[in-house]
C-alpha cells in the first residue's frame, strides 16, 4: 500500500491531485483533521508515515514542509516555484528526454514545473537542444489560461454572479513573472523570454504560443515537425499536425485531461510553436502524478485523464 500525503489537498492543484488519486487501488490518502492541516507537528508526521508528499502550498510553505521533511524517507513532489531552480532538485517534464525519466525516477526531491512554463520548456528545449534555436535568442511568448490557475480568489471573482472581468486580461506586465526562471533555466537559453500572458472567462486550458521568424532559427516548419514528432510520440505529451479548428486554436480543447498536444503552424518566414493542454492538468496536478507514478516505478499515465482530440 503506497501512503500519500498531499500538504495543501484543499487549494485547486490539491484537490485534482486528491481527484485523481481517490478510489486508486493500492493507494492511501493520509488526511489530517481540519484543525491539524496547518500544524507543523502534524504535517512533519504525515510526512515521515508517506511514501510519497505532495507540496500544493506557496513558496514560503513549501520550504518549510521540505525542512520537516529533513530525514524522511517519503518522495517530495513540490508543485510551488520554490525549487523549481534548485541544486539537487529534478525537474518534473520527463518527455523532454536526455535521461531525465531516469532521473526523475532516482529522485527523491522534484519540482512539479509551472503551468505556463511547461509549455515553453516542452517548445522550446528541444529545438535549442537541436541548434535550431540558439542559446542566446531573445524569443516571446504568449500564453492563454483559464482563471482556475489565479486559484480559490480568482475563481470566486470569475464565477461571482456580477462578473466585471469578462474580457480578457494580461498580467504579468513587469516582466517579473515567478516563472521566468525555469524558463530560462531549463530550456538552456542566455536571457528569459518577454513573457505576455492573459487570463480569460473560462474555467480550466492553456495554450502556450512562441513566433519565430524562420530567417532567425534557418529552419522551417516541416524541420521543426521533424523534431517534435520524434520526440513527443507518447501518450501523455505528442505531436499533432492539422489540428487547427477551421483556422482556430481553443485554449480550452484539452480541459479536463492531463496530456499536452504540441504542433507547428506557420509560413516559409513566420512561425507559430503551440502547446496546448489544461493549466491544472499537465500544467500542474496531473504532472505531478505522472511524476508520482515513475517515483514509484509505474506506468507514467497511471491513474491520469488522456483524451486525444
């Protein structure tokens, strides 16, 4: 019987993860009574009778449950940005290959990757890996998510019976958004991308956009394809071609699920990389069980959602 506790069941990320776990044959949810949900003596004992803890805190209580954890056997899977970035930390996005399944599986701290991050990294890192695109390139991005990653605040505003934030919002405007740093560090870049992401009035989806000019990277479209199809063949993250809706992209055709479609659009100069998939699918809880499962030796999609479109 594998024992989990979830530190934080009871925010959005907590709560699909306890979703996906509940029912699950072989698997026991350590719940603690309300009074003792944020009691460090109680957490840093759920901690120690876990096999595997998942962190669905902010960064300042995500450290914390990692220094109550000091001595524990239980795998960490923090799904916060605290250690997204962090010496002796594995990076959760095992499809971007290199051994890093492997590594995920040796592990016994990972940082579950931040919902828009996920799909720069899944865009980007194979094509810098490549030479296609090169480590000092100033790239953009663009990303489109439901409210439901603003977490229990923003989705009392969105679903508030007035609603005042039916058109679509871009935040992060200072360029300072938390998940700079991943973006930067994972995909092997010299610089961040100037990051552009809007929140819009519907629940759950994610569509991660970056143009490149073709002029800039000296390769096309059908290349870029080339490389993706090889890489992402699998079941939780793959490669589709003409997946457009009559010329459109829902940021919402994936909610629901925890898999991730990434494609290519473009012309001979410019081109569209896309990511699509649900912001609290494989943009956070349900990365964090695929990390889970190949933790403790199972088949990556145990107990996930995977609809292909």
């Amino acid at each position: 019987m594998t024992k989990v506790f979830i530190d934080g069941r009871e925010g959005t990320t907590g709560l699909r993860i306890y979703e996906r776990l509940l029912g699950r044959e072989g698997t026991e949810v350590i719940i603690l009574p309300e009074e003792k949900r944020k009691d460090p003596a109680a957490r840093r004992e759920a901690i120690f009778a876990s096999d595997v803890t998942f962190l669905c805190l902010p960064d300042a209580a995500a450290k914390e449950s990692v220094a109550l954890a000091e001595g524990s056997d239980a795998v960490i899977i923090d799904a916060s940005t605290a250690h997204r970035t962090a010496p002796g930390w594995e990076y959760g996005f095992p499809e971007l290959g290199g051994g890093r399944a492997e590594r995920i599986a040796r592990s016994r701290r990972i940082a579950v990757p931040g919902c828009h991050a996920s799909g720069f990294v899944a865009l980007v890192s194979p094509l810098v890996k490549a030479g296609i695109v090169p480590r000092e390139a100033e790239l953009v991005c663009m990303s489109l998510t439901g409210y439901s990653g603003g977490g229990k605040k923003m989705i009392a505003q969105y679903e508030a019976s007035e609603r005042a934030m039916r058109a679509p919002r871009q935040y992060g405007i200072a360029q300072t958004h938390k998940h700079l740093p991943e973006m930067t560090a994972v995909t092997g870049l010299f610089s961040p991308p100037v990051f552009c992401p809007v929140v819009a009035d519907f629940y759950s989806g994610m569509e991660v956009t970056v143009p490149l000019f073709a002029k800039d990277i000296a390769a096309s479209v059908a290349d870029i394809a080339k490389i993706y199809g090889e890489l992402y063949d699998g079941e939780i993250v793959f490669f589709r071609e003409n997946c457009d809706e009559d010329g459109f992209l829902s940021a919402a055709a994936y909610s629901g699920t925890d898999c991730m479609e990434i494609s290519v659009h473009g012309s001979d100069d410019r081109i569209l990389l896309v990511a699509r998939y649900d912001n609290l699918g494989k943009g956070a809880s349900g990365a964090a069980v695929e990390c889970m499962n190949i933790a403790l030796g199972l088949p990556p999609a145990t107990g996930l959602e995977l609809t292909k479109r």
